[in-house]
C-alpha cells in the first residue's frame, strides 16, 4: 500500500507542541515500513522522524499553527489563519495522494474532515481526541452516514464520546519496543509525564507527591505556563521537580528509574501514550479511571485505577505499588501494543476503506 500521512498542524514533529499525536505518527511509520507498505509524510517545517523512520519520505510545509481545540470553548466556531499550516499539509497532500492509495489524516480538526465528501481520493482519520468541539463533532456525525469506515478511534471510551459512531474501528496504539529499555529496581521517585495544561490535572500528582513529602518529577512541555505557575505556587517549594522535555530515549532512561508514574487526566484520554511508555520500561501506572487509561491500565497486574479525582485513594494506591511486578507490566506492552500489531490493525482498516472505493 502507498500510504500519505498527514501530522499534526500544531507544532512540528519533535516539538512536543502536537502531543501524544507525535509518537503515534512514527510508530505507525515504522510499523507501516516493517510490513512493506510505502509511507509519505506532511508535516511541519522543522519536523524529524525517528532514525529507523529514514524510508519514510518527508514533505514540510510552512506556515500557520491552527489552535488547539480543547483549549477553545466547545462551541467555538472553525478559525483559520492567513498562511495557514493545515491547509498548507492538506494541499500537498491531495496533491501526492493523487499517485497513493489513500490519505490518513492525523490532525484534529475542522476541514480534512469536511474534504472526506469533497473530493475522490480515500481520506481517512485516525481521531486523536474525544469530542472536543460541536462543530467538528457534529461534522462527524454527518459525515460518517456516507463514510462509516473513514475513521478510527484509540480507545473504545474515547470513541463513545461520538454516540453516533454505532460501530467505532478501535485501533489502540504502538510503540517501539526497542526504545524503551525494562528496569527491574522500583525504588525510584514517582513520576508525571504529559503536556503541562489544565486538561492533564498534574496538580493531583503533586498533592499526592506532597503528602508523602516526596518531590513529583515531571516530565513533559509546558503548555499553559499561568497553569504551571499556579500549581508550583499551590504547593510547598521544590514539590516539583521540573525535568523538562525530553526526546524518547533519554525520557525512558530516566523514565524506568521510577517507581510509579501517576495519571491524572480531566478529560476523556483518547489513550494516554505516556502509560504505555511506563510499562515499556517496567514502571506501574495508578491512573484515574477516565478514558483510555481504563482500558490500558490491568488494575491489580500492570497498576491501578482509581475513581476519577479521587486523590486520596491516589495516595493510597502508591503505598502498595511495591505489589505489581515490574515484569508484567513490560509483558503487556509486548503484547498488546507493538508497532508491528498496531500497523496491523491500521492496514486492515484502510483495506476496508479502500474496497469502498474501487
Ligand atoms: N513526551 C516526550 N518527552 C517528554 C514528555 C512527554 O516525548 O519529556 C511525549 C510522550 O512520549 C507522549 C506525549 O509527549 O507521546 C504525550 O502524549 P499523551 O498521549 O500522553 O497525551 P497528549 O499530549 O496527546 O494529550
């Protein structure tokens, strides 16, 4: 298969500034490479894939980020800026997909979606976030009457955010299993790792750091500088340990040092990359159970959920994480969320596409 993909159009790949869409991108490259498919990528001036991504051709394209949508209100109407980057990554795009077999939109917005009635070529999208907006939700919902196979979903949870997607393609995630490095010792810090923003709840980690009188190491871009600030400010000084942001490998070698990485998201977590990078290196996650955390996290094997906001079962979780063995939580990666079984499911499901269309 000759597959065009495009990323995100918010920050370059490499920047952090697009989020858990950065890692997904290069593992499904390589999981697509390692299968024989012939993969093509848009992406931001700046961008870099991973070294074993090389076969992958890259396009850049200059110009305007869109703004993210969960940080607009849900009712916020579609804003496009002069000189702007998606439509930028979208004309490339069809323009390379005239010679592919089909398009796979990475990005989470407004007008790749609305092309998928408009034009001939197969445009498919691997929807990175519940719904964050009513316009984009309700132009899925559209949408999906006449293209049903046209998008897919992380997680179930994530995709139930869409009530009208009565038969969601559920595709999971991947990860490079070789980058990621198991340690046995879980005598560690704990840890956070995410992008600093209000959606993340990182303060529900730091309260949980601060009752134990322990330092929280974080991990992670910082997205909404007020947010951080606040936080910091909240808590006794040097509760948090800003570690900053990391490329993969030295993340995972610091990473794997821990003894627990916490989750806190409020929202509904299309997936949670960060988890699986955890258990990649042997560290137990405690996670509130909402969204893609739920459906990753083996509670009493790989970590432990916890009702959602409820900090102090938070706290009382760590002081048994000693329970969960290090081992199956690298064992559950292996097999469930390699880039070779995520390639798959994505292959099978642009199959379904691409029969629609001949
Ligand atoms: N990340 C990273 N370096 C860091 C901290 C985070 O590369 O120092 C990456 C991490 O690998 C993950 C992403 O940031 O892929 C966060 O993705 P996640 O799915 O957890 O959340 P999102 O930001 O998409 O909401």
């Amino acid at each position: 298969m000759h597959i065009v993909l495009i990323s995100t159009p918010i920050g370059f790949l490499g920047s952090g500034k697009g989020g858990g869409v950065e890692l997904t991108l290069n593992s499904l490259v390589s999981g697509l490479l390692s299968l024989g498919h012939s993969v093509e990528v848009i992406a931001p001036k700046n961008s870099k894939l991973s070294k074993s991504n090389e076969k992958a051709k890259l396009h850049f394209v200059e110009g305007e980020d869109q703004i993210s949508w969960q940080h607009q209100n849900y009712n916020s109407p579609v804003s496009i800026p002069d000189n702007s980057l998606l439509v930028g990554m979208l004309e490339k795009g069809l323009d390379i997909a005239k010679k592919a077999d089909v398009l796979l939109n990475m990005s989470y917005d407004w007008l790749p979606i609305w092309m998928t009635s408009n034009v001939k070529i197969p445009i498919t999208h691997l929807i990175s976030m519940g719904s964050e907006s009513s316009v984009i939700t309700n132009l899925i919902s559209k949408v999906y009457v006449t293209h049903p196979y046209n998008f897919a979903f992380h997680s179930k949870i994530q995709a139930d955010d869409y009530p009208f997607i009565k038969k969601p393609i559920i595709i999971g995630n991947g990860f490079q299993l070789d980058n990621y490095t198991f340690q046995e010792s879980g005598n560690g810090p704990l840890a956070w790792v995410g992008r600093v923003a209000p959606e993340k709840g990182l303060e529900d980690a730091v309260y949980v750091a601060n009752k134990l009188g322990e330092k929280l190491n974080v991990w992670g871009f910082i997205e909404d500088e007020a947010y951080a600030l606040k936080i910091e400010q909240s808590f006794p000084k040097g509760t948090i340990d800003w570690m900053g942001f990391l490329s993969t490998d030295e993340l995972q070698k610091k990473l794997g040092k821990c003894r627990v990485l916490l989750n806190t998201p409020k929202w509904n977590e299309a997936y949670g990359n960060v988890i699986v990078e955890a258990l990649a290196c042997g560290v137990p996650v405690i996670a509130y159970k909402r969204g893609g955390p739920s459906e990753i996290i083996q509670h009493g094997e790989t970590g432990y959920l916890v009702d959602p906001d409820d900090k102090k079962n938070l706290l009382s979780y760590v002081e048994i994480i000693e329970k969960i063995k290090r081992k199956n939580c690298r064992e559950w990666v292996e097999q469930n969320a390699s880039t070779d079984i995520f390639a798959d499911k994505v292959v099978n499901w642009l199959n379904k596409v691409i029969n629609v269309y001949k």
